[in-house]
C-alpha cells in the first residue's frame, strides 16, 4: 500500500533568538513591513481575538478632561 503526499502541508518551524539581540529587532521590523497593511491589521486582530475572546469590536473608551479657560486676548 502507498501512502498518499499531502502537498499542502504546513511544516513547523521554530527559531530561537535572543529579544535583547538589536538585529532581531531590526528582523522583525523588516518581517512586519514587508507585510501589507491588511495582513498586519489582521494579525492584531488574530491576537486581540486570543487576547480578549471573540467579541466583535473593542469597547469605545471616552474620557472627560477638564482644561482651564483661556483668557481672550481682547480682555482687560
């Protein structure tokens, strides 16, 4: 019997690196912009769904901020 090569196979791949390592900083900047606009926002999405569930959207977050009055040049 003859076993059948699934070609669509995605192969496991590990790298080690140190983080401290300034050149694999530089690696994964280079990673990330040779990446389009859409694939990066949907990685940080795929991350966000791990991070905070299957919610749909994030939570708007509004913050009041109290600034104090400017005086008008016109004013004596």
């Amino acid at each position: 019997m003859k076993k059948k090569k699934i070609k669509n196979m995605i192969q496991k791949v590990v790298n080690i690196i140190n983080l401290k390592d300034p050149s694999a900083k530089k690696r994964d900047l280079s990673y990330w912009l040779s990446k389009t606009p859409e694939e990066r926002v949907s990685a940080v999405e795929f991350l966000r769904r791990q991070y905070y569930g299957s919610s749909v959207r994030l939570q708007r977050v509004a913050r009041v901020v109290k600034r104090a009055e400017a005086r008008t040049q016109n004013s004596s």
